[in-house]
C-alpha cells in the first residue's frame, strides 16, 4: 500500500500474518450468516459463529451498529479506546464512528450485530416521524454489561431471522427493543464531540462525493484548501483514519449497496474504483469480515 502521504490515492495490498500450525489448517471456515428484508430496509442483522479468523480494518457504518458477544473474547477499539469485549457484553458503535473489533486470543469468539438506519432511530429517540428539526442522539458509550439489553438483543435478533415469522412481528420486536435501548443508556445532547475543523470536513465530503473515482492528494487539497501535510495529520485526528482509509472504505460501503441490489460482484469491483475482482475482494473481507459471496448470501 503507498504511503498515505504518496501524491496518488490507489488501494494497495496489505499482508496478514495466520498461524500454520496443524491446529490452524484443521480449522473449519469461519461461519457467518447475514439477515436482511426488503420490507424492513432500515435494519440488517449478522451473525458470526467462528470469529478466529475474522479480522477487521479500521472502518465506519452509516448506520447505527448494536451487537452481542455471545462467546469467547475480542479487542473491540473505538474512537481511540479499547475494551476486551466477552459472553454479556453490549458493544455499540454510533454513526461515522471509527472502529474495529478483532479476536483476543486463539479461542473462538462468537457475535451478533445488529445495523439500523440513523433516521429510522431517530424517531424512535424522538418517538414521532418528523426529524427535519432534530438530529440523532449518539450514545455516550461504547459498551454496556446491561443485561435486559443484551437479552432483548438476542430476542430480536432470533426474531428477525425466524423464517416463519410475520412482517409486523419482526417490525415490531425492532421498535420495541430500541426504545428500550434509547430509555436505557445515556444519549450526548447533540453531535459526536470530535474536534471540528471545516475545511477537514470538506476534505471528506470532497472525497465521498468521488470515491469511485482515481483521486490524488492534490485533488483533495485543492477542494479542502489544506497542505498535503496538514490534511493527513489533521483528517487522522479528526476522524480516525487517514485520507486514503476514509477513501477506501466509502468504497466499500458503495460496494456494500450495490451487491444487496444483486449487481454482478465483476461489475461492483470496478463500479466501486478497484483495479480488479481480486483485490476488492481482499479489501472487502478486510472490512466487512465475510466475502461478497457471504455478504450477499443474506437470508431473507
């Protein structure tokens, strides 16, 4: 991968070190299952039974991301904090926010997560349908051991995926359960409290607005005003990741969109700004932890 101060912007490989012992190759594939509806487009469910191999990059939802450790331990990092996560922990993730979450040790970690629609929460912290005068509350923290929390989350998780369930049943357990969330843990009165710079900002909103484009730094620079200098150590300390990261994964989140509306994965790689199927294969299981096929094998 170029250094992040390199003049062209260009998704480049990155090398993972696994273990080749006995114990590793007699290792079953990791085993993921993804749930999504097209009647209830504002929430998604995943589940992963064998997280040993599941490995994440630094990256951030659009969404709002709930979920559940249901076994083993991993390193779950958030905005600059680290906490080891097991069996009855609640881990959450606000919008935008910067995250990773990775295995802590050799022994199988098992998960579940939930992914909702910021406006569709909104009203729900709201209670009403009209959000155009009031923002999302994000959450104040990043894990809770609350455990009707962590229950209901299982409960609407098995809800959601029942294949003999109704609409309305399932709508309803995903009101239900995030009204609870939203009565029980704290909400900040307003925006992420990151360190705000307007011109870093247009920096990323230049970059979402291109990113599947070939961009240079230069180009970023110019519609952001910034020195290539600045912008990088500046953008790092506003949002979490460098220039080149936010680039790669809006890319993804592009890719992500386009194969849940069945687009040819070929067609997706190149769509979305990469060089060929392979390589945005490697980058996608680098940040969504399951390749496309899995991705897009969701049950409905």
């Amino acid at each position: 991968m170029p250094d992040a101060s390199s003049p062209e912007l260009t998704v480049g490989a990155h090398r993972r070190t696994r273990p080749m012992g006995a114990a590793a190759r007699a290792r079953p594939a990791d085993r993921h299952a993804f749930w999504r509806s097209p009647d209830l487009p504002f929430i998604e469910a995943r589940e992963v039974h064998d997280g040993r191999e599941v490995c994440y990059d630094r990256h951030a939802h659009a969404t709002f991301s709930v979920g559940v450790i249901t076994g083993g331990e991993c390193n779950y990092w958030n905005q600059g904090i680290e906490e080891r996560a097991g069996p009855g922990t609640l881990v959450l993730m606000n919008p935008e926010d910067v995250h990773a979450c990775n295995p802590a040790s050799d022994i199988a970690w098992s998960y579940r997560m939930i992914y909702v629609d910021v406006e569709w929460l909104t009203r729900q912290q709201l209670g009403c349908e009209d959000t155009s005068a009031r923002d999302f509350r994000p959450f104040a923290d990043i894990v809770s051991t609350d455990g009707e929390l962590y229950r209901g989350l299982n409960a609407l998780y098995d809800t959601l995926t029942d294949r003999h369930g109704d609409l309305l049943s399932k709508e309803s357990a995903a009101i239900e359960y995030f009204h609870t969330l939203c009565r029980r843990l704290e909400q900040t009165p307003g925006a992420c409290p990151l360190p705000a710079n307007l011109r870093v900002d247009r920096a990323a909103e230049y970059i979402d607005a291109n990113c599947t484009d070939t961009l240079r730094l230069a180009d970023i620079c110019k519609a952001s005003g910034l020195s290539p200098a600045y912008l990088i150590r500046a953008f790092k300390t506003r949002f979490g990741m460098t220039p080149h990261a936010w680039l790669i994964n809006r890319r993804i989140r592009f890719a992500q969109s386009e194969l849940k509306r069945g687009r040819p994965l070929a067609d997706v790689a190149l769509a979305a700004g990469f060089a060929d199927q392979a390589h945005f294969q490697r980058l996608f299981k680098r940040h969504v932890a399951a390749t496309p096929r899995q991705y897009t094998a969701a049950q409905r």
